[in-house]
C-alpha cells in the first residue's frame, strides 16, 4: 500500500494465493467481503481507490522460473521486491535478478515474530540466526552451486515461536490438510503487525534508493562508527565483521532476556 500511496506508477503483483478469514488481521486492502477472492484482484480494486491512474498488472499465479522473462523481465522493472515463502521458487527469483542485474530486495520470515522493535535490515551476509536466511543460503549454494548474492533483506533478529500444533483431527492424515506440495501442514502463526512492518520496511528501502536517498545499511552504519571512533581515540583499524558480529550477539542475548 505504502508504494501506491507514494506514487509509483506501475506495479505488477504475482501471487496465487486467496484472502482467507485467517489472513485478515494483517491484509491492510481486504474485507470481509473479499474472503475467498485472489489477492491480486483485490489489491488492484483496492489500488484504484487510492490512485485511479496507477497501473496495477496483477498475475494470478505462483513464481515459476520458466516464466521468468515474461513475469520479471518483460516491463524493465526498476525492483523487484521478494516476498515469496517457497525457497525453492524464492532461489530461482533471486539467481534470475542477478543474472539479469535487476536491482532486489527480499523479505526473510515475518511468521512466529511478535517484537516490533527486532524487525532490521541489511545485506544478506550480516543476517545471523535467522532460520529462513540459514535455509535459503544452503539451498541456493546446492541449486546453482554459488553463494547467494548480497542483497539487502528484511528481517527480524527475534527468535521464533514456533509451528502451531495439529488439531485431533488433522493428526490421521496430515497430507490431506496441505493446501499446495511444497507448503507445510502445520501453520506458522502470524501477528498482525509483523508483516505489515515488514511491508514498510520493503518499501522505505526501495522508495529512498529509487529517489537516490538510499538509507544506510548496517554495516555502513557500524563503518561510520568506527571512523568516529578513530578519529576520537585513535583506535585504529577494526573489522566490520567482527562488529557485525558482535552487534547480533548482543541483541540476540538482549531479546532472550
């Protein structure tokens, strides 16, 4: 929302999936009524209320990399903004834009997190104990046998609560409670502010960097830091790693505290 609010001009939106009961606590453009309708069309009538000149091309479909030229490529995107739960499809995204040097930016788990105040990003190299990031980074290297680029990400430093338990009645045949073949049976609980923060967090990077005003990223931050301290106290040469380092394991023993 925040990107038709801010005047894009053209948006094209892939997804398959549909507004479901469950999912309304964190849809900011669907109703009640809109229960069971693909959220492409609904954000693009949602859209239209807001800007009746934006061009919203919704594609009711999942990513698939043999249509990649037609789904990414075709229209010269300025972004590209990775939201996509399947890893497998989300490798093959983010391989695509690199080959093809499109500028991305990709969103890590949002589900099971419930602190506002752990929600960060940076380049993909400085994410630390972040489950969706371990996993993504194994798979990618096990695809197309090259790390994955170092693009910048959203994530949360936030450990996660876990999958949901199954109900009695799901526990006799877990598979005929999958919706599609590579998605979980169990759900992973979502607090409804989580992805909207995330969501803004998407397009505050993507806003500033298209305007030229690009916000800087953690390591930049800690760089300027150091030169700081440098100059105060003659400290000397330290590794950003290190620092980087140092700063998740300190939040990370702030957030189990």
């Amino acid at each position: 929302m925040t990107l038709i609010r801010s005047g894009i001009k053209k948006i094209r939106v892939i997804d398959y999936d549909t507004v479901t009961l469950s999912s309304l606590n964190r849809h900011a453009f669907a109703f009640r009524s809109d229960v069971g309708k693909l959220k492409v069309r609904v954000v693009k009538e949602y859209a239209a209320k807001i800007n009746p000149a934006i061009n919203i091309e919704s594609i009711d479909d999942a990513f698939d990399a043999d249509y990649s030229e037609k789904y990414i490529y075709d229209g010269n995107p300025d972004y590209v903004i990775d939201c996509i739960d399947d890893l497998d499809a989300k490798c093959e995204l983010l391989e695509f834009c690199e080959r093809k040097g499109i500028k991305v930016i990709s969103s890590m788990g949002a589900g099971g997190k419930m602190d506002a105040s752990s929600v960060r990003f940076s380049e993909f190299n400085s994410i630390k104990g972040e489950k969706l990031a371990k996993r993504l980074r194994i798979l990618y290297k096990k695809k197309f046998g090259k790390v994955i680029p170092n693009i910048t990400c959203v994530y949360s430093i936030e450990i996660s609560k876990g999958l949901t338990d199954l109900e009695e009645h799901q526990k006799g045949n877990t598979e005929d409670y999958r919706i599609n073949e590579n998605e979980r049976v169990r759900s992973l609980p979502v607090f409804a502010s989580i992805p909207a923060i995330f969501g803004q967090a998407l397009a505050s990077v993507v806003l500033t960097d298209l305007a030229g005003m690009k916000i800087p990223s953690l390591n930049e931050v800690i760089a300027n830091k150091v030169n700081e301290e440098s100059e105060k106290e003659k400290i000397g040469n330290v590794m950003i790693s290190k620092l980087v380092e140092d700063f998740r394991r300190d939040e990370q023993k702030k957030n189990k505290t």
